[in-house]
C-alpha cells in the first residue's frame, strides 16, 4: 500500500479542504471509495478514520480520506457542500494518481457524523456515480437526533448557525428525507446499544430504502458499552493517543467485507 498526503481538494479551505490517498497494491483499474471522518461535525480529522480506510484498501479499493470545514467556522451546509466536493473531484479523477483508478462510481463511508455525511453525500449526486454507501452508526435524521429541545437546543442552533431552526432545515440535512427508488445501494452498521446515536437511525433510513424499493441492509450487534461499539477500545474517546491506531471489531470488519462482495 502507499499514500499520497494532503491533497488539496478544496484548496481554498485549507487544511480542511485536503485528504490523503490510500493505494493498494497494483492499483491500476481497482475501485475507489470516498471515507467520511466524524466527530459531531465540529472535531477530530481524517487521521480518526484511518482504521476504515485501511480495511476498505484491504478489501481492493484506493482510498480517498477527508477532511471537511467544522460547524464553529462554518455551519451546515458547508461540511456536506465539502463532501460533494469532495466526491466530485474523486469522480473526475483530478488528481494525477486517482486517473489510473476506476473512479466512474464510488463507494462512499463514513462512521459517525461521517456515517451522516456519507448518507446524505451519496443521496445527492447522481445515483449512478455512486457504487454504493456505508455508515457506520451514522445519523440518518436531524429531527430524531436533535429530538429533545433542552438537551440539544445550543447544538442545533450551532449546527445550522441560526437562532431558528424550521422543520425544512431538519428535513433538507437529514439523509432519510433523500431517498429515492434507484438510491444506491447501502449498508447501516449499528450497535443496538449506542446511545449517542441510538439504531433507530439506521433501522429508519433502511426502512425508507425498503419503502422506495432499493436496496438497502442493516447489521446489527450488541456493542461494548453505550458509545457507537465500533472500537477495540472501550474508551472512544480517547483510548489511544493516536486515533489512527484505534481497531475495528470484528462485527463491523465481518459485516464491511461481506456487503462490499455483494457490489
């Protein structure tokens, strides 16, 4: 595997308008995939997520890792603006490395609010240039997330960047409301015991894809503690100094290779 860091898909943004490129081995031809940070939208960068782009170009896929804009510089929609970005430089082939890929559809990912950006990224480009979505404890629905006025009020405030916020700003941001017959195909991993952003989430958007007719898959497991489960390390917060060296659970790795042998 190699990497080529801090391309500037964004150059305007800076630092939080570059990602790094994952290559297998013998990249010519291989399918790439877009990977989707999290952190509540407003922490952390594409070095959080590197666990997921290393199984993804284990799994034969060339890697494009994001960061994007954080809602203290700049409210919603300026990270999902920088995910289709993001998306749509990757499509093009822009960067010298990316043209011996096959880039004509992606796979987007992403975990978190990564999860949330890789939904709603993957609804809203054309659905033939997207090869297939994967979130990982992601929230599909604004409404349902920001649900309890007193707990999440300042959050969403801060989240739009406005006093008030209407119910078609909670539909327009939440990925649920996007899908159409024909969405691409998509995969939900979720911990039934996630309290931060509880399986709902999941079990709505799935069943919306179902509704429309397209395809869509949840899988479900019992993860440690009441955080996302999705790591090794108990602590997801802070377990290890260097996020990049925090391990997937084996339920989430299982359930990544078995939908992506299904593209």
């Amino acid at each position: 595997m190699h990497c080529i860091n801090d391309i500037s898909y964004a150059p305007d943004n800076g630092f939080r308008g570059s990602g790094d490129l994952f290559l297998p081995d013998e990249p010519s031809g291989k399918p790439a995939a877009l990977v989707i940070h999290g952190g509540g939208w407003n922490a952390m960068d594409r070095k959080s997520i590197t666990p997921v782009s290393l199984l993804l170009v284990e799994c034969g896929y060339a890697v494009f890792s994001v960061n994007y804009r954080l809602l203290d510089n700049a409210p919603w929609p300026a990270c999902g603006e920088d995910c289709l970005a993001a998306a749509k430089y990757l499509l093009r082939s822009i960067h010298p490395a990316m043209k011996q890929l096959d880039c004509s559809s992606i796979l987007i990912a992403g975990a978190s609010a990564g999860g949330h950006l890789a939904m709603w990224t993957g609804l809203h480009l054309v659905p033939e240039k997207v090869r297939a979505i994967l979130s990982i404890a992601g929230p599909s629905d604004l409404a349902l997330y920001f649900e309890n006025p007193q707990k999440w009020e300042d959050s969403r405030k801060k989240f739009f960047g406005k006093e008030e916020v209407t119910e078609q700003d909670l539909l327009s941001a939440s990925p649920v409301h996007s899908v159409r017959p024909g969405a691409p195909p998509l995969l939900c991993i979720h911990s039934t015991n996630d309290k931060l952003v509880p399986i709902e989430h999941s079990r709505r958007i799935v069943g919306r894809y179902r509704e429309a007719g397209s395809r869509a898959f949840l899988a479900s497991f019992p993860g440690k503690g009441d955080l996302h489960g999705i790591w090794e390390e108990q602590d997801e917060q802070g377990g290890k100094k260097d996020l990049s060296e925090r391990v997937l659970v084996p339920q989430v790795k299982t359930a990544v290779r078995e939908f992506l042998r299904t593209l």
